[in-house]
C-alpha cells in the first residue's frame, strides 16, 4: 500500500517525518535518504538538554542496544536531524519492538512516579505512546516537554502533531505560531503550518506558508 493511500490527510504525512518516521518505521520498510539539511533558523532556539552528549554516549552501540538506539532516535528527533533519526527508528522496527516498547513504557511511568520532570523519561514515553497508538497520552507528554524544555522548537513540533492527531488543530496551530517565536526560519514550523492552514481551508496562507519551506519538502520527499 502506498503512503499516499496509508495517510488520510496531509498532515499526517508531515506527521511521519515530525514525528521521526514512527508510523514510516513501524509499518513499513523504507529506504535511507541523504543527510540531513540545515532546515532551522536561530540558534537561539534550543533544548535545555545536550542532546549532542547523548548522542555521543550511544552513536557507538551494537544494533542489539535498543535502548541506546533509542536514545540516538530521541536526541536526533530534538535536534532536527530527521534523516537520522528515521534511520534509528527503522533499525529499531527491525527489533522486536512491541516487547521492548512495552518495557520502555513501564520503565518510563515508573521514572515519572519518581520525578514528573524526567525530560528523557518524558521523551520516550511520548515517541512510544505515539508508535502504540495512544494518542492521548503522547499528547499529555508532549505538553509537559514544552512546558520543561520550553525552547526546544522541536517539540513544539511534536507537540503540534499530537494536538491535530486527537483533533485538536486550533491548538496546533497556536503552538505552531509560538514556535516560529523561537525560530522564525525553521522550515519544518512553516511546512506544518501550511499544511494546518490546508485543513482549515486558508488556501493563501498555506502557499504562503509552503514557499517559506523548499529545503523541508525536498528532505520529506527523499525520506521512504
């Protein structure tokens, strides 16, 4: 079945490649696309996280350790590194992903019980939650992330998709808007308002919106 016929609408299609390809990985198989391009703007927008540390800490692990693929994932993921982050959750869905997702999602409500501000924990339950199927609770997750991790654009990203996948595209939309607050160049806060423009109907924002993001869609559509 083609992605085209996979995906009802749009911004799902955006929603795979936001979201890191999880829907992409863990349905289908895919091929690698190139390396990353710079799609964000400021550096002033970023994470409270060194998401490079943790980089650094697994970018070396055999393709049995999950969980240190996972982290890779997650760390791409908030840094906008898409292509490689697509590729972690692929080598993932190779895995056995349902009995290890399962476990990630246990030890990461254990981790909250213990601290409600665990931005790791919070992370991979969100990406998890999301791979599973629960919405909601991704959605839950993400909005703690943008609370803690307030200027990393990339979750606000997130954050935006989940909103629109639980039918909530008013509030996408305004979290998109404040995202371009920390980073009026990111393309990928451009691509995803033109297509929430699309589905609100505001066809001349949403060109308006498109053309702001040529680098963004050229990566979207080299991802398989």
């Amino acid at each position: 079945m083609s992605k085209a016929r996979r995906i009802g609408h749009l911004l799902e299609v955006l929603l795979e490649v936001l979201a890191v390809g999880i829907l992409v990985v863990f349905v289908t198989a895919g091929v690698p696309g190139p390396g990353s391009i710079c799609l964000a703007g400021l550096p002033g927008a970023v994470s409270a996280v060194d998401w490079q540390d943790i980089i650094d800490a697994n970018k070396c692990a055999s393709d049995t350790d999950l969980r240190a693929h996972l982290n890779l994932a997650i760390a791409y993921a908030n840094t906008g590194r898409i292509v490689e982050a697509n590729d972690e959750f692929r080598l993932l869905a190779r895995a056995d992903y349902e009995t290890f997702g399962r476990r990630v999602i246990l030890d990461g409500e254990d981790s909250l019980r213990r601290d409600p501000k665990n931005i790791m924990a919070l992370n991979h339950l969100a990406f998890t939650y999301y791979a599973f199927g629960r919405y909601a609770e991704a959605l839950s997750c993400f909005r703690n992330l943008a609370d803690l991790d307030s200027k990393n654009v990339w979750v606000k990203h997130y954050l935006a998709v989940a909103y629109a996948r639980t039918g909530r595209l008013d509030d996408a939309i305004s979290t998109l808007q404040k995202a371009l607050d920390l980073d009026p160049r990111n393309e990928y806060t451009h691509l995803l308002l033109a297509l929430a423009y699309k589905e609100k109907g505001w066809y001349i924002a949403a060109a308006i919106e498109f053309l702001k993001a040529p680098n963004a869609r050229k990566e979207i559509l080299n991802l398989k």
